[in-house]
C-alpha cells in the first residue's frame, strides 16, 4: 500500500495512478487547475467554450426549460443553480432523486433550493423496489448507495427526453477526486453511459443484474433505473442530441469558496458540528446513508471521507500533508454508529448481520485481525496496521 507524496491518498483508490515521482495524478490535475505544470488549464478559454454550449442549447422558446440540473440539497447543487440562473440566465428544470436516509439540513437546503425561483420535481422513487436494491447493493457488493447512485445519473436523462430538455449541468468532474491520466478528456467534460457504466460507482452491477423472481423485481420495477435508448436521447432537442456535462470541467472548482458564498449569499447551511465520518460540515448532509458508504469504501481501501476532504484541502492550499495525516489518522474510518442505527432500523437489520457484512468486504491486508477476526476499538472502529499508517506518514 503506497500513498502520494502530496496529498494522503492511498494506490488502493480504484482508478488512480502515481506518477515516477510517486505523486498522484489528481494532485497533478490540481497543479494544471493552478496554471501550473506542463499543460495548465487555461479558464478563461474553458468559459468560452462554456458560453458557447450554453448559447447552442439554450431555447428560443419562453415556454420550454434551457437545462436540466439534477440536485440533493447538498452544497454543489446550490452552486450549479447559481451558475446557470443567476450567472447565465438560464430556465432549469431541477431534479432531485429521493435520498435514502434523508436529513433535516438537507431538507431545508433542498427547500432552500427551491425558493431561489425554480421548479423542482422530487421524486419519490417506489420504496418497495429501491429497498429491495439497497439491501441487494450492499450485500452484493458491499454498496449500500448503489440504487441511489445509479437512479441519480439516470433520471435527469429519462426527463430530458421526457421534456424535451438537451442540456443537463452536473457538478465536479472526476478530476477532483480520481485517476485523470489515462481517461480521455471526454470523461472528464461529459456524464453518458459509457460514464455512468465505467465510472459511476457501479461496482460491476447494471439494474438489469437485479432482475430476479427470487427478489421479486421486473423489468417493469426497474425502469427508473436505465438509460433511454441513444436514439431516443439523438432526437431530443429538435435532433440536437442530450449531453451532460460537468461544470468542474469549465471553472476553477474551489468546494470551500463555493460553500463560503452559498452560506453568504444564498441562504444554505452547513450542519452544525461535523459530519460524522470526517472533520468537516458541509460534505454529504442531505444523506446519512452516505456515511455508511464512505465507510464501507474505508474496509475496502483503507481511506475515507477524511482522507477526501484533506487531500482536497492539500491541493486547494488549505492545510499541509502533516496536518492532513493527523486529521485521518483521527477521524477516517470511525465506525459511523449513527448512521449504522438508523439504517438498521430502516431495513430491519441488527448490527451483528450489518458488521458482517462489511467483514465481507474488508481487506485483511490493510487492518488488523486476531484468530481470523477483525481487530475493532471499543467504539467499533477498525484498527489499521502499523505499518500503513506509517506509510502514510511518510511516503
């Protein structure tokens, strides 16, 4: 297990590479976004070619919407609405695929959202069917998250057919968070199904995959779940064809100066205190069930949402790669109680099976293990072994 030399991310992140110098490509992306390197970004370029999509998709049409914006009530979705309404003038349709452990700060963001002047369609997916998958995903492939992902990039292209609405905003794009070095630079601009199918947090499953008599799910039942056909998705826009694209892409993406704007100026919160499974507040509020996520990637990979935040802090020049060690070394990977006793709960589990689940998917290799069982604190935490930690300390 190897980490980066720059910030704290471990090799054992799907999709990242290292350079010789044994730095990771997403901290090489982070110098390119700094003008730095040998191919920095040029912004302003970026922005025209921005103006120059939204000028092409943007309807002459009063009546019709000019985008679509899929949203959460999380931080990002706030600022995609602010750069499309407020910056570029223009009519979204926003979207918003029920959480599936929703909070209250999320929910008043989400209201929040709402009350900026947009319409807003939340839809509340067949609960029957989507708990089905939750308890599938996670038993599959130690994803909890799964159905919610996959309904998150399908449905706005299922609207956008439906309306008749060619263009649709995402948010970041992987050069903010994984392997940029050998994906082509249309995987970093544009969200398709080849996106989706490659790089949507899938883990090798397709809706199809949970099509079962034994589960009791259809065809029928997972119709929420697919991509429109690419003919269908060619006509939309009087033959223009859907794109989605990533604003990441096409501006300087700062999460920190973002949240500090939307809190300012657009009447968004934060949650108070910090968010269970790292040191910040603002990351992953509208969903507790994304804590359990982050923590079954931590028994996966041996990283988590505090090793996210802070190697993102490292390369945005927040913090430095000490302080960043000690922040992981205090807060990834803590055993997430909360979320684990309301989702236990919610799907009629106790935390015996729930914990030997995730054994399933832990890697011996990384934490500790007595007479062929998991080494746990007291407050249930993993214990890492030694020697990574020391890696990480000293790369």
């Amino acid at each position: 297990m190897r980490f980066c030399k720059s910030c704290i991310t471990p090799i054992t992140r799907p999709d990242l590479e290292f350079d010789d110098e044994g730095v990771c490509d997403v901290c090489r992306v982070a110098e390119a976004k700094r003008g730095e390197g040998p191919n920095p970004i040029d912004w302003e370029a970026r922005k025209r070619e921005f103006e120059e999509l939204v000028e092409k998709f943007r309807s002459d049409d009063p009546t019709k919407y000019d985008c679509i914006i899929p949203v959460s009530g999380g931080k990002d979705s706030t600022w995609q609405l602010h750069v499309a309404k407020n910056v570029y003038g223009l009519r979204p349709l926003c979207l918003c695929f029920e959480p599936t452990l929703p909070t209250e700060v999320g929910r008043r963001n989400l209201e929040n959202l709402n009350r900026m002047g947009v319409d807003l369609f939340h839809i509340k997916r067949d609960p029957i069917i989507y708990e089905k998958m939750v308890l599938e995903g996670f038993r599959r492939v130690g994803d909890m998250e799964w159905p919610n992902h996959i309904g998150i990039w399908t449905l706005p292209y299922r609207f956008a057919t439906a309306f008749d609405i060619p263009l649709i905003l995402w948010g970041e794009g992987r050069m903010e968070y994984a392997g940029n070095f050998w994906i082509g630079e249309k995987n970093q601009r544009e969200m398709d199904e080849d996106f989706i199918n490659d790089f949507g947090c899938l883990n090798g499953l397709r809706a199809h995959d949970m099509v079962s008599e034994e589960l009791g799910i259809g065809l029928d039942d997972i119709k929420l779940y697919t991509m429109p056909s690419r003919d269908e998705l060619a006509k939309v826009g009087g033959n223009k064809g859907c794109i989605g694209v990533f604003l990441g892409y096409y501006f300087n993406w700062n999460a920190r100066k973002q949240v500090d704007f939307i809190e300012k100026n657009l009447g968004w919160n934060r949650k108070k205190g910090r968010v269970e499974t790292s040191y910040g507040d603002y990351e992953n509020l509208d969903c507790l069930s994304m804590n359990l996520h982050d923590y079954v990637k931590y028994c996966k990979f041996g990283y988590g949402r505090a090793t996210d935040e802070a190697s993102r802090d490292i390369r945005d020049g927040y913090i430095s790669r000490e302080e960043a060690v000690r922040l992981a070394e205090r807060y990834d990977g803590r055993y997430p109680l909360e979320a684990v006793l309301r989702f236990c709960e919610k799907f009629d589990m106790d935390r015996a099976e729930f914990d030997a689940i995730c054994d399933r998917f832990t890697n011996r290799a990384i934490f500790e293990t007595r007479d062929r069982r998991f080494v746990r604190d007291i407050d249930g935490s993993l214990v890492m072994k030694q020697r990574w930690i020391e890696a990480r300390r000293n790369p």
